[in-house]
C-alpha cells in the first residue's frame, strides 16, 4: 500500500514537472513570438500578411492544449493519492523552523563569548599549575610525570595488561581476600572484591586510578537482572551503603601520585573489615549504636568506630 502510494507520488511529481515546463514553454513562445516555429518558414510570415498570425495562434493553441493534456493527467494521478498523505505532509509546515524567528545569533554570540572566556581561564590555569611543585597532573602530551628524578605513568594512563599483573599481585598478597577482574566498559577493569565472608566491594578503575566503590553484604551480588554487572545500585543494607561511602572517601585519603602505593593502602585499611560483625566501637565499647555497627575504619590505626564516635 505505501509502495503504491511512494509510486503515485513520485508519477505525481513528474508530471508536475511537466506542466510546470509545458506551462513555461507556453510563456516563453508568447514572449518569442512563435517565430521560431513558424511551419511556413520565414518568407511566408512578413508582418502585414496576416499568415503570422494565424500560425502564431494554431501553435498558441496546440501548446495549450498540451499544457490542458498535461494538466488533466495530473488531476488523474492526484485523485488516487489519499488524503492522509497531504494532511502528513502539511503537518510538517507548522514545524517548518522560520529563521528570523530562532534565537540562534544570540546563541551562537553567547558561545563565542564563553568559549573565549574559557581560553582566557585555561591560559591562566596552565601557568599556575605549570608554577605547582607537586605536579599531580602532567601537562605533557605524554601523560608522564616526574617523581624522584624518574618518570612514571601517571594513574589513568596504565594499559590493561599493567592493570591486571598488578591485581594478580595483589590477589597473591592477600590470601584472605579474593579479587575477580572483569572488563564490561570497555579497558576499564571492574574488579569485586570479596573480604573474607563479611562483605563484596566493587572497584571501577582507570588505569589504576579507582573511580567508583560499591560496597554490598556477602550475600548481595553485583548483577543485573539480565546476568550483567551493575555498578549502580545500592546495597539493601544500611551499614553496607555507609561503608560505601567511607571507602569512597578512603580512595581520596589514599591518594598517591604512585598508584600501586595507593590502591596497597586502600586494600589494607578495607581489610580492617573484616571483623565487621565482632568488633566493637574502639570509643563506646559497644557493638550497636542506633541500630548501626562500628561502620568507620580509622585510616590509619583501621580501628572499628561508630560514626558519632570517630570524632
Ligand atoms: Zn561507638
């Protein structure tokens, strides 16, 4: 049905064309006179003989009568198209963007006017921090940084092979606690944790860089209903979603311009867990306070205390 509708409307179209040029050709013979297409040649059609212009007009008519032909095919052809197609296409003319009307100079000036505020800012960025010591961030086109007078990567720029020996490492140094890399976004690693059987943790990384910790019971998983990982969805467990955020924070704390040193760290002061359930707070002395565990981790000494106890 639409095959012969798109027919129609292409045949539609032609013949348009047609009259359109039936019609031009009409204008263009009255302009010129018809002398062009004179049957009787030129010595037969002196002005004054009255031969011109019965020719002028025979031609006149046979051209209107092609342009009337042209038009009752036309008039054929757009009868068999329905009249949803008109009221489709019509629809779109309300939406047809009218140019004067779109604010698009002053949105095109207001890009302008900020895309060269933020050179101006970037500019002054990259000498202040071109003036900074510490050089956490390499301004160099090869992500490498200067520590102790030897060049490192910097943590974002490691390749997935370096990613994974050193996970394979850590999984060795640390036997009460299991590491299983996965890659579903791509070459940044996905690594669960499993402390024990206290806890899960989810580690996104890039490079060795961690960017997002989930951390669930033993008996949650970090699946999608569809088998996939889900790096989104929260623990049901309030002390769980607590301890996400402290090793949230910890990843920050742990931060070293040596990725093996902080992401080292970080695990040790995770493993300060796994006496989750059995110990109580270093301050009060007691396992529950409103409903909640020891949830916090001291950074260094990874003494249990509650949250209102860790100050
Ligand atoms: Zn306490």
């Amino acid at each position: 049905m639409a095959r012969e509708q798109t027919e129609n409307l292409n045949l539609a179209i032609r013949l348009t064309q047609k009259l359109r040029s039936s019609v031009s050709q009409v204008f263009q013979d009255l302009a010129d006179g018809f002398e062009n297409q004179n049957a009787f040649g030129p010595q037969e059609s002196e002005p004054g003989t009255g031969v011109s212009a019965s020719c002028s007009l025979n031609n006149l008519q046979k051209s209107l009568k092609l342009v009337n032909n042209n038009y009752s095919e036309l008039d054929k052809v757009a009868s068999t198209l329905s009249t949803s197609v008109y009221t489709a296409n019509t629809g779109h003319i309300c939406v047809d963007p009218v140019v004067d009307k779109m604010p698009v100079y002053s949105q095109i000036l207001h890009s302008y006017k900020w895309t060269n505020k933020m050179h101006e800012h970037s500019e002054k960025a990259v000498s202040i921090l071109q003036q900074n010591s510490l050089k956490r961030s390499s301004l160099s086109p090869y992500r490498m940084s200067r520590v102790k007078g030897r060049s490192v990567l910097l943590p974002s720029a490691y390749p997935p092979s370096k990613v994974d020996t050193f996970i394979a490492q850590l999984d060795r140094q640390f036997q009460d606690i299991q590491f299983n890399v996965t890659r579903p976004l791509g070459s940044c690693a996905v690594v669960q944790v499993t402390l024990g059987r206290t806890m899960k943790v989810l580690l996104v990384f890039r490079g060795l860089m961690i960017e997002w910790v989930k951390v669930k019971g033993y008996q949650e998983d970090f699946l999608t209903e569809d088998g996939k990982i889900d790096i989104w969805s929260n623990s049901r467990f309030q002390v769980f979603r607590k301890i996400t955020d402290h090793a949230t924070a910890a990843t920050l704390h742990f931060y070293h311009i040596m990725p093996e040193i902080s992401i080292q760290s970080f695990i040790i002061w995770l493993q300060g867990y796994k006496n989750l359930f059995s110990a109580p707070c270093h301050k009060c002395g007691k396992h529950l306070q409103g409903a909640l565990l020891p949830t916090w981790r001291d950074l260094r000494t990874r003494d249990p205390y509650h949250e209102s106890c860790r100050h």
